[in-house]
C-alpha cells in the first residue's frame, strides 16, 4: 500500500518487505482501488532485492522487524494487517496517507 500511496502523492516510491507473499493482498488492493489509486505494476519485493542507495529517505512501517542493514529515518509503528478485516487495511492505508501529508507539507 505505501508504495501506491506514495506514488499517488508524486514520490518515486519502492517497498519491500522481510517476508514478502506471493502476490499483494487482496484487501490491500481493494482498499487501494477504493480511493482510485493505481496498483499497477504491484508485486512483493524482498528487502534483499531493493537498492537503498540515491532514495531521499527509507521508511519502516514497523510490523515488528528490524533492519539493522538499512538507514531507516522514520518507522512508523504499523502493524501489518494481512489476515485482517478489511478495516483494519482501511485504517492502516488512512494511516499512510496521514503520514504522507506530513511528508509532502
């Protein structure tokens, strides 16, 4: 979800996770499709498998992992919602785009 939402707000964005799925949740696509933002060209990505180099800042949504390779800015103590309900993915997508403002104010 954040890296849509960050590229609905005009940022070049990339996620990546320390366990990725095999495809994005479902429910994060809806609630992403809710709102009108793309999800084209959505897929799990490992952090293994992102270049940390040249970003302006990496960002952890929380979910409990550690990164200790990465130079984090921010964590914003999300928990992750796979198996959820889906207002659960609506509060956490509300959360992102909170955060995001305060970013690009």
């Amino acid at each position: 979800m954040a890296e849509a939402l960050a590229r609905s707000f005009g940022h070049e964005a990339a996620s990546a996770g320390t366990h990725p799925g095999m495809s994005v949740a479902a429910n994060s696509l809806t609630v992403l499709e809710e709102m009108g933002v793309s999800t084209s060209g959505l897929k799990p990505k490992s952090v293994d498998d992102i270049e940390t180099e040249g970003w302006d800042m990496i960002i952890s949504m929380g979910c409990g992992v550690e990164c200790p390779m990465l130079p984090i800015a921010e964590d914003w103590g999300l928990e992750d919602p796979v198996g959820l309900p889906i207002d659960v993915y609506r509060s956490t997508r509300d959360t992102i785009i909170e955060n995001l403002q305060r970013l690009s104010a």
